[in-house]
C-alpha cells in the first residue's frame, strides 16, 4: 500500500483526527491531531492489512527562530513537531505519521507540551519517548517510565531546544 | 515417635536469600563500553536488569545543527566506531537522498566493497569477543590479527585506520590507489580457511554452545515489538534485511548481485557454503543463533566483495568526488535507514533551503537493540547476562550518539 491509500484506509474511522498529507514528499507523511494519535497508532499496527509492526524511530523537531531578525522571515508558526517512522515487515510499506504539538503547554514557558504515550503498541518507543522528552521536552502521557535517558536526572533544560541555553557549569565543571 | 524424615524433607525449596542489587558496570569489560546495568538479584538469579545510557553521550544531534552535512560527516564515524564506512555511508545516502543524487556505476562497486570489508571486521569483533566475556580469550587474538588486515586495506585507501570519513556525500574521497584490489583479494584468499578456524574454536566449542544455547531467546514478534534490527532480527528467524528490503536509493547499491538474507528458515541457513550444524539445542532466537547469523554474514560479505571488485573493474569512468563543502540543500525532509553491521542505521535530515540542515536525527541500531535487555535478562543467571550481552553487539558510542 502507498501513502494515499493508507491515507483512504484512514480517512473513514478517523477523519476529524487527519489535519494533512504530503503524498509528493521525499517520504510521504499523514499528519493527525495530537488527542487522535494513539488510537490511529493502534489501528495502524492492529489492522491486518496495514500491520504497521516495526516502529523504526520518533523524532521531535523543535521549529522555533530564537533570532529575531530571522524569526520574522519564516513561514510556520513556532510548534514542535513528532514524527513516527513506521513500516510493516509483512506488507513491505512504510509511512511517516506526523503530530503537530504547541511548544509549551497552554504557553506558559516550562510547562511542557504532552502527547499520548505509543509504549503499549510498540515497546521500542518505551526508550525512544524516554530520549524524545530528555531532549526536546515533550511529556508522553501513560507512559511507564518518563525519565531522562541519555543526560543526566538534574540536567537543566532540554538541549534539543532552539533556546536551549548551555548552563554555565555542571556541578562545578565548566562546560565551555 | 520417629524421628527419621525423608532428606528431601528437610530441604526448604521456598527459601530465598536477601535482594542485592548489583552494578555491572559503566567499567565492566562485558558490557562493551560504558554501559551501567542495575541487575537485582535473588541469589544467583537476575529479576530485573536496568540499563543505565548515556555516559558517551556527546550530542550528536545538536552538533549537526551547526555544520553542513559534509562537515558532520566525520562525527559519523564516531558513532559505532567498529563499523565507521557504514556510519558514513549511512549519512551520505540519506544526504543524496535529500539531494536526488545518484553515484555512478564505479562509485557504488567501490562503496560495497568498504562496506563490506567494514561488515567482515564488526562481526569478527562481535563472536570473538562474544567468546572473550564467556572465558575463551584465543579467537579474540585470531580474529583481531585479520581485523588488523581490513584495518591495513582501510588505511590504504583513506589514510585511517578508525575513523575513515571516507564515504561522503557525493561520493568517496578519493578512488583506490593501485593494486588496492588485488590486495584485497589476497586478504580474502587467505581469509577464508581462517573461518574454518574459527568454527572451530567457538562455533562448535562444546563450552562455548552450552553457554550460548537456549540463552536470551527472543521470538520473532518480541524482537519487531522492540525495533530489533540487524544480526539480531535475522537471529530470531525473521527474513529481513535493508540490502534487499530497503529505499532503491540502498538496494540499488546492491543490483546485480546474487546473495541470500541469512536468517534461520525452519531450522535451515540459506547458504551455499558449508558451516557447522545447528546444536540440537539451539532454539531459533537465542544467543548462539543471533552469533551464527554474523559467523554466516562474514562468509556471505566475502561473496558479495568478490562481486563487488568484479564490477568495479569492469565498470568505466570515474568514482564520484564529494560535493562542495557548503552546498545548499533543497528544502525538505528525508529519512533513511541502512544496513549497518549492528542492525539497521538510520538519519534523517531536516534543511531548511541553508547548506545547514535545521535538524539532525540518528536512529541507532544499538539503541533499539539494547532497549530489549530487561526483557531479556528477567530471570535468567548472573553468568548469562554476559553471553547475552554478548550476542546483541551493542557499541555505546552509537547508543548514546
């Protein structure tokens, strides 16, 4: 199956939860609002025809111009964005699912973003959405385990972030 | 009223002892690299193993942020340093993949040979030193005694034995230097009776099978629900592997030449080779067939080389020469995995239409293959959690990027 007939197979049970698609893209995408993500998930790797069974990788991209200047020249809006690399063993196909999330919560700066947790469909995101929230800052709702993965428990800030600011030393080592 | 009782009556089988928790690791010589495992022990058996990362961590990712994708490249190598021509490779593809760019025909003959060379040399590392942390030190020192003639042939064509930087985006750095190829042969030549060698000290080694046998077994669906890849996919029996499954950017790389996935199929290798047989034991997924699937690759890569330079004399013109340094790249998104010795390495390049790309991301084959460990290692022996460790062949420079 191609992007735009998995896209078709979508668009009955879940029409609200599909916001856009790039069928031209290098690697073609569905996009689906945040609330819908995991139940798309699911049917994605439940339903026999689709068998979405391997999740290769999430991905968050912080979109944010810290500058100014060129922060007036961009064409999107500052959000972070997830995207779920999947691909069926059995089928041969592969997708991108993209969710569009705000880059703090209710726009409170250190309030983080939240996204439902995919851990219980595939068990691999249980590590990738542990180093999805150390980096970027996005809190997985039910997830078993959310914790730092990769830097340390007391690391200051998310270091993925555009505005990620460097912290001067770490325990009294410099870090520069 | 007597007092004799029966002896196994006075042996208590609901006694447990006291709850340790033990550190195995971030020095640990099994755990290969920095990896801190928090086993929790009932006496000798393991209930919970914790993996600890993140001690190599150096922030790949945010380091691409500032350089062009030709710049980055050698950061690549510092990922699975064991394997350094597949990281690169790995980067220049999903670049080229970004650009539309296609190498030429010689370009892509020379690229399967490196990357081959650089598969044979991983997975001498991966059983010998799978045999190393089960006691048995000899075919560490065989294997790296032909590691070191791969290293020499690397050395030859780039200048580096580690970190080669020698696939690039474009192309490779420079074409092989003159009787590069013969030599390659020659090592081939006399490599091939060195796996017979080395079937015999491990493959059949009657300690190294009962440490390995029925250790660690990890059905097929567990190992896909875990994003397992590589040598420990095909380990347990599934039939994938990116050089024929993947993008046609990859397998297009790989057309016309004739191989087979190694992977168990109902108890059967597909190789036309000889090997030793299946332990009657052995159950598909464990350690010891996850260690067989790369002793198998290492005879299967040595074909595909001999295809390789085959193709590579006979093809015209010449290989390909990077790009510009500071090339801008087209706005857009792409994503791409190969086939790295340790499963399957992806990147994916964010560009914003600047030659900076806006955001790097690394899939690392290790991180998926690790993240299976306290499944794994639940209930299992002290003494197993090495070989299977082991068998996984993980390197933390990959993991923790």
């Amino acid at each position: 199956m191609n992007a735009e007939q998995i896209y078709a197979r979508l668009e009955h049970p879940f029409r609200p939860w599909l916001v856009g698609c790039d069928f031209a893209a290098i690697d073609p995408w569905i996009e689906v609002k945040p609330d819908g993500l995991a139940d798309v998930a699911r049917y994605l790797r439940e339903q026999p025809d689709l068998w979405f069974d391997m999740l290769h990788c999430i991905t968050a991209v912080d979109y944010f111009e810290p500058d100014e200047k060129k922060a007036a020249q961009v064409e999107w809006q500052p959000h972070i964005e997830l995207l779920y690399h999947l691909s069926s063993l059995r089928h041969r196909h592969r997708l991108v699912l993209k969710t569009s999330l705000p880059r703090w919560l209710d726009d409170q700066p250190g309030r983080l973003p939240e996204a439902p947790s995919v851990s219980r469909i595939w068990s691999t995101a249980e590590w990738h959405e542990r180093e999805v929230f150390d980096l970027s800052g996005v809190k997985f709702l039910d997830h078993p385990d959310l914790r730092r993965i990769l830097c340390p428990e007391d690391w200051p800030g998310h270091p993925l972030r555009k505005d990620f600011v460097m912290p001067p030393d770490y325990h009294g080592v410099p870090t520069r | 009223m007597s007092n004799a009782r029966m002896p196994s009556d006075s042996v208590e089988f609901d006694v447990h002892t006291d709850e340790m928790l033990i550190n195995m690791g971030p020095q640990h010589p099994s755990t290969h690299g920095v990896l801190r495992l928090v086993l929790r022990t009932d006496g000798e058996v393991v209930t919970e193993a914790t993996p600890h990362i993140g001690y190599l961590h150096r922030s790949a990712e945010k380091i691409a942020e500032k350089l062009s994708p030709r710049q980055f490249l050698p950061y690549t190598d510092r990922l699975d340093y064991l394997a350094a021509m597949n990281m690169n490779l790995g980067w220049a593809l999903c670049v080229e993949k970004l650009l539309g760019h296609q190498v030429s025909e010689k370009t892509r003959h020379l690229r399967v040979i490196v990357c081959e060379l650089g598969r044979i040399a991983n997975h001498l590392v991966a059983a010998s030193s799978s045999g190393l942390d089960l006691g048995s030190f000899t075919p560490f020192l065989w294997t790296f005694r032909e590691r070191e003639k791969i290293v020499n042939l690397f050395e030859e064509i780039c200048g580096a034995r580690l970190t080669y930087s020698y696939i690039t985006v474009g192309g490779v750095t420079a074409d092989a230097p003159t009787g590069w190829l013969k030599r390659c042969e020659e090592f081939l030549d006399q490599f091939v009776p060195v796996i017979d060698d080395l079937h015999a000290l491990l493959t059949n080694n009657a300690i190294f099978v009962h440490r390995m046998v029925n250790v660690g077994v990890m059905p097929p669906e567990m190992a896909v629900d875990y994003g397992c890849t590589g040598p420990v996919l095909r380990g347990s029996g599934v039939d994938w592997d990116l050089r024929r499954d993947g993008e046609p950017i990859y397998t297009d790389m790989y057309a016309g030449y004739t191989w087979n996935v190694i992977a168990p199929i109902n108890g059967r290798y597909p190789t036309d080779h000889p090997c030793p047989p299946v332990p009657f034991d052995a159950v598909v997924g464990d350690s010891w067939h996850r260690y067989f699937v790369r002793m198998l690759e290492v005879v299967q890569s040595i074909d595909i080389i001999r295809q390789a330079i085959a193709g590579y004399s006979q093809a015209g013109g010449e290989v390909d020469r990077p790009m510009a340094i500071k090339q801008k790249l087209p706005k857009g998104t792409a994503y791409l995995e190969t086939e790295a010795p340790k499963g399957q390495m992806g990147f994916m390049i964010v560009a914003d239409g600047t030659p900076i790309p806006w955001r790097v991301r690394i899939r690392s084959s290790s991180f998926s293959n690790l993240s299976i460990v306290p499944e794994l290692c639940r209930g299992v022996m002290l003494a197993d959690v090495p070989a299977i460790l082991a068998s996984l062949d993980f390197v933390l420079g990959e993991i923790d990027r």
